[in-house]
C-alpha cells in the first residue's frame, strides 16, 4: 500500500501463485493495460483479498472477467481505476457477491 512502485506490474507475480493470498498494490503507479495482465490475475486463484484502489490499471471492458476464476476472494477493491465499461456477469458469480 503506497510504497510509491511505478512502471509496468510485473508478470512475474504468477510464480507465487501457489500461495499468494493477499495482494495489496493500493496508491501505487504501476500500470497495466489489457490482456497479459488479466491472464495473469486469473491463474493467481489462491487470492483472498486483491486491492488495487489509486492505481493506473486500464481496462476498457470493465472488471476483467478473469476476477471469476478467483474462487477464494474474499474482498476486492479497485476503486479509482482506469475501468471502463459494462460489468459483465462473468466477473463475478452471485455466490462470490456480498454487500
């Protein structure tokens, strides 16, 4: 949170994604941008919370569907974003939703 990161998020992150539960990356200026980043987020499937509030993440088509393979996620937050568009129903299933 905050730890002023800048340039592009790094790919990489997949190696942990036997055991990654928390990913945190709020207030920081990476950026992402399209396809590689959503394959990427859908394979780290042990996720319980994934916060990317304040970011550069850039999605033209809304919260990438990808979020949906994330079985185990508990909170998510990307709040001021660069997501735009419909949400699709794909995103999340009506069991992962809580209010």
């Amino acid at each position: 949170f905050s730890n002023l990161l800048t340039g592009e998020f790094p790919p990489e992150i997949v190696l942990l994604k036997a055991s990654i539960e928390v990913l945190d990356l709020g207030r920081n200026l990476f950026f992402t941008e399209g396809v590689n980043f959503n394959t990427v987020l859908g394979q780290l499937t042990k996720l319980k919370f994934l916060l990317f509030d304040q970011t550069n993440m850039i999605n033209l088509n809304g919260i990438p569907t990808e979020i949906g393979n994330l079985k185990s996620l508990e909170s998510f937050n990307c709040v001021a974003t660069r997501y735009g568009g419909a949400l699709n129903g794909d995103a999340f299933q009506p069991d992962q939703i809580n209010w």
